[in-house]
C-alpha cells in the first residue's frame, strides 16, 4: 500500500473491511472477516502517529457510525 500521510479511513461491518484514501474507496478489501476482531495500528521506528476517532474529514460510508465500545447488558 505504500505511504499514506492522511485522511486515511477503515470502515468495518462485521464481515467485510473497507479502505478509504481522501473519502474514497479503495480497490482493496478484505471479506469473510469472522470471530472476535481486535483493532490495532502499528508503526515503525521514529514515527510519529496522529489518530482522530471523531470530526471526520470526511462523512463515514452509508450505514457506517463511530467506533463503539462492546457492553454487557445482563
């Protein structure tokens, strides 16, 4: 995938994993996705990582809210 510098998005809806560059899609996808799904972001050695869960720079996809936390009702 390269270099990205911003306006990097992931869009998750329990099956399937989206990438979006600048609000658009990308031809890359991974589907089947199945059990429990933990997020996770990694860099290398003397990087520098900015991440916003909030004020999009560009609305989320159709269907698609912010990250929700998992809770136990009972």
């Amino acid at each position: 995938m390269g270099h990205w510098i911003s306006d990097t998005g992931v869009a998750f809806d329990h099956v399937e994993l989206k990438f979006y560059k600048n609000g658009v899609l990308l031809p890359l996808s991974i589907s089947n996705v199945k059990g429990q799904v933990y997020p996770i972001i990694y860099v290398g050695d003397n990087a520098i990582l900015d991440v916003a869960f909030r004020s999009f720079s560009y609305n989320a996809p159709v269907g698609y809210e912010e990250i929700m936390l998992e809770q136990t009702i009972l």
